[in-house]
C-alpha cells in the first residue's frame, strides 16, 4: 500500500464523515417538517374553517383594527373563547375577498 492510497482513504473517509453529518441534518428538519404537517393537519381537523386573529391578520396583512371595523360593518362574523381571542371563519374572508375582486 502506497501513501497516496492511504490519503485516498482518509478522504474518503472525511467525506463520508460529511455524508453522514449531512443526512443527519436532513433527517432533523425532515424531522421538523413532519411535526409542523401533523400539527397543522390536527388543528384542521379540530378547527376545520376556523382560524385565529392573528392567523387572520398574517394571512391578509389587514390590521386588528380593520378586522374590528369589518366586524361593525357585519362584513365579517367572528367567534371568541371566553371573550379573549377572536376566530373568523376562512370561508367568510374568502368570500369577501371574492366580493371585492375587481378586474384588472
């Protein structure tokens, strides 16, 4: 066995060792990934068409306030647990957004 033979082999044997290293990082956020679905996929299958202010707010980019207004204006209905956290149905913001759609 020569000393270029044995470089090869320590290489090789770093590179595995990246490899390795490698898929198991992947394997973490698959991981992750995995958890993040399930978690959403039960909230669905508890909440199905109910969503949170804040997820409201993060999905249309209106502010808490233009919900409040929406809600005055009967526009829009919500829900509330112990009257601390609003929840809106997805269908009745879909809709409204349908109602408002312009052509362009």
């Amino acid at each position: 066995m020569t000393e270029h033979d044995d470089l090869n082999k320590t290489a090789t044997l770093a590179d595995m060792t990246i490899i390795v290293e490698q898929i198991r990082i992947l394997n973490y956020k698959l991981d992750q990934l995995f958890k993040i679905f399930e978690s959403k996929y039960q909230r669905d299958k508890i909440f199905g068409d109910w969503i949170s202010e804040k997820e409201a707010v993060e999905l249309t980019n209106l502010s808490k306030s233009t919900f409040l207004i929406l809600r005055k204006e009967g526009k829009l209905t919500s829900s509330s647990i112990s009257g601390k956290a609003n929840f809106y149905r997805l269908s009745q913001i879909k809709k409204l957004l349908e109602e408002n759609e312009k052509n362009r």
